[in-house]
C-alpha cells in the first residue's frame, strides 16, 4: 500500500455525480431478477438500497428546502424510509424483498428526477458549487473501480470546506440555509457510500444462498487481495491519546466530540488474520471449544451448527460440484475434499494468505483467545492507525459502541442517525474492499451485532 497523498479539489456537484454514477456503475453486472431477493432481515434487496439513497435526498433536502418542490410519487416515502420515526411510517424492514413493484424502471426514473432536481440545486450558483476536497489517502487492492484517475484504488478522507461568504453557490435558490442544505447533501453522499458497501454485501449473500453460486462480476475477487510482508508486533507506548475526529472535514456525528483516553502500554499485529490463521483455528477445534467463546457466542454457535466463517463452502475438487453436495455439505467430513470461498467473482479456493473475511465478533474473540491473545479496543486502534495499512477487512474491536463524552444527535431526522443504535453493537474500524474510494477515516467507527458476519468484516489482534 502506497504512503498518503492528496488529490486536487472536487466540487460538490462532482462529488455528486460521482457517487450517484457509481452506484449505477454498481447495477451494471445484474439482472432484473436480481434486484428483488431479500433473504433475511439484515439484507436489503438493490432496488430497495438505490431507492432508499434517492429517497435520502428528496426527503431530506428537497422537500425541505425547496419551494414548490414536487414529489416524484407520494408512496415512496413511505417504501424507502428505512427507519427515521420523524419522517413517518415505512415498509417493515424484513417486507422489502416483497416489493416486486414498484418496477426496477420506475426506481431509476426515480433516480434521475432527483438528480436533475439535485444538480440543479448544486449548479444555482454563479460561481458554482461549493469545493469538496479530498484529504489524507490511503490505498487499497482489490476494489472496483469508482472513478479513480489512477489504476491503485485510493481511498482518501473527506474534507470538505465551506465555501467563502461570497460564493454564490446556493443561496439564489436557498438564502441562508446554504450551508445546512451543504452539510445535507455531503451526508446523504456518504449515505449513498454506505449502501454502495451494502449493495454488494447484501448482494453477496443472496447469491451465496444460490445452490448455482452466481457470478456478480467475472474475474472480480476483492476478497482475494492478500497483505505483503509477514506480521510483526507494533510496540505502542502508554499515555495520553486524543480520540475522535479533528478539523473541518465531514465526518459523521459518531466520531464526536475528541477527547482524551488514557492507554497502557500495548501491541498491536502490523497485518490481519489470513484465511490460513484461521483454518488452524478451524482444524484444532475452536468451534468445539466453550473455553474459548463467550456464553452468548457459545450458544450462537451451536444453536446455527456454526463450524467455518461465512461463505466458507467444503467440496470436492471437481468442475462439476453436484447440487446435492453443494446444499447437502456432503462432503463436510470427507478429509479429501476441499475449502472454498464464495466471492463476489464466484467459488474460488480458499485463498491461503488472504485476511480471513465473514466472521463475528463472536468468532473473532474466540480466536483471539485461542491465540493467547486480544482484540484491540476501538482506542487503542485509532492509536496506532496511522502504524499499519487498513482497507481490507472491517476489522472488530473490543470496544461496545457507546456515545464518546460530549457526542450530540443533530437536530432534526438526521437526529435518528447513528445515536439511536448505541446499545448492543461492538465498534469495527477501518474499511474494507466493498468501501468506495473515499469514504473512511482512522476516527471512522462502523458498528454491528456481535452475531453478524455478512460484512467484509476481520480480525488484528492485539496484546
Ligand atoms: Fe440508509
């Protein structure tokens, strides 16, 4: 991975255009049939998540701020709210895969009548829009391609600066509420990134289900980019730590307000668990081991017959892997068969060196203990971002996703962001190779149910 650089000034109309395309760039490999499934309640279908990014923008921004503004179809507001109560009532989260209408045509006619109503906002002023810039960079393999100059997929921090009083952008069409509308429109855009991660975890999942194991796009192995080097142990020394998100770039209000955390002296792995780590882990047993989990890991374990991360598939090696023995796992218990991975380029051998994906926390403290050793806390990971490459893996924390001290919901719907959901959630820092280009941060804090597993999400230990 390539040292940090910075990139030239985008504007936030560019900005715009470059996300809202990326998620249509996203779209290209599927098939109408595609865009329906929802398998479980934490999967969300494509129509539904390209729907619900548009319904971000006209929900938050043009029918607020917009005079006159005519809504594209008054039912969407309630299909494609996912769980803003200020907003109103909404499909029940596990009935979205039962929208068979409105038609996949109709959602993205949908998409471009926003977007026209957008852009046209975003270029009201004279001078045009607002300078969005990119901030610190960090690289990563393995991503596809959302726009980047450059063959190495950068992912670089947001930065965005407010423009001078005298800019004009904006304020012909909204006067004095140029600058919320701004922070509006860098939100929904983040918004929009977040579910382009999901688009295709979501997406992964319902064609991991596939007894048939569909290609979303061919020669497309994200999960495959392996580290370089060997692992070593980080020394970081004990003090005074500022934690949290510093500056006037866009961060989201999780990340709020910076503060002090005392740390103890501790080490911290310079590279992931690999696939190989984890089949040892695997192969001695650690899935049949309370000693190693938690009471409620324990009983997740043996109440899902959990025995291998997700995606992880046991088969013969042969190019015509019956659909029995794909359903079935007949052949779990045969010594000659062999592991394999489902990606998003399809089943591929379970690639040796590659950072270990789809575990819980559960299953990540489990092989942390089996290694004599920890997971990080959220903290103690900010510390010593800046000491190893990231990208890869979602990577679990010990740490519980609570407020950080002086943290405020903003006013409005956007209140219902993130503070709602701190309880029962563990932190996960980083990025992973389904983020787009630009999107996470070191103060980034991602968050799920310990039990979940369908996220690009790994493991760094720690002692
Ligand atoms: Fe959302």
């Amino acid at each position: 991975m390539q040292p940090a650089r910075s990139i030239d000034a985008e504007s936030l109309a560019a900005f715009y255009s470059r996300v809202r395309n990326y998620t249509e760039q996203l779209c290209e490999p599927l098939e109408i049939e595609d865009y329906v499934p929802q398998p479980v309640v934490d999967v969300s279908p494509p129509k539904w998540n390209i729907a619900h990014t548009t319904w971000f923008f006209e929900e938050m921004i043009l029918k607020q701020f917009v005079p006159g503004y005519k809504v594209f179809d008054p039912d969407f507001s309630y299909l494609f709210n996912s769980y803003y109560n200020t907003v109103g009532k909404r499909t029940a989260r596990d009935h979205r895969g039962s929208l068979s209408r409105p038609t996949v045509k109709r959602v993205f006619e949908y998409r471009k009548y926003v977007d026209e109503q957008m852009l046209a906002i975003l270029s009201s002023g004279s001078s045009g829009s607002p300078p969005y810039q990119g901030g610190v960079a960090e690289s990563r393999g393995g991503s596809l391609d959302d726009g980047g100059s450059t063959s190495d997929v950068v992912v670089y921090a947001a930065n965005y600066s407010e423009p001078p009083r005298q800019q004009k952008a904006l304020t012909p069409l909204l006067g004095k509420e140029g600058s919320k509308i701004n922070d509006l429109i860098i939100l929904g855009l983040n918004h929009e990134q977040q579910h382009q991660e999901l688009f295709l975890t979501d997406l992964k999942y319902t064609f991991g289900l596939n007894p048939t194991f569909p290609v979303y796009r061919e020669g497309y192995f994200p999960e495959l980019t392996a580290e370089s080097g060997t692992r070593t142990f980080i020394e970081i020394k004990g003090g005074d730590y500022e934690i949290g998100h510093a500056g006037d770039g866009f961060c989201f209000d999780n990340e709020l307000s910076r503060h002090t955390v005392r740390l103890d002296d501790f080490q911290i792995a310079s590279k992931l668990v690999t696939n190989l780590d984890f089949l040892k882990f695997v192969n001695d047993g650690g899935y049949r081991d309370h000693r190693l989990w938690h009471s409620e890991g324990w009983d997740w374990v043996n109440q899902h017959g959990i025995d291998a991360p997700l995606h992880w598939h046991r088969l013969h090696e042969s190019e015509n892997v019956s659909i029995a023995e794909r359903t079935q796992g007949t052949a779990a218990n045969d010594p000659d068969a062999l592991w394999y991975q489902f990606t998003l380029g399809g089943l591929q051998k379970l690639k040796l060196d590659a950072p270990v994906c789809h575990v819980s926390y559960y299953e990540a403290a489990a092989f942390a203990e089996w290694k004599g050793m920890r997971l990080p806390t959220e903290f103690e990971w900010e510390a010593a971002s800046s000491k190893f490459d990231r990208g890869l893996r979602w990577e679990w924390t010990n740490s519980a996703y609570l407020p950080y001290p002086g943290f405020k919901k903003p006013d409005g719907a956007v209140g219902e962001y993130n503070g709602k959901f701190m309880i029962n959630q563990m932190v996960l820092r980083g990025a992973s190779v389904a983020t787009p280009q630009g999107h996470s941060r070191p103060t980034y804090r991602n968050f799920f149910h310990p039990h979940l597993r369908w996220q690009f999400t790994g493991i760094r230990l720690a002692r």
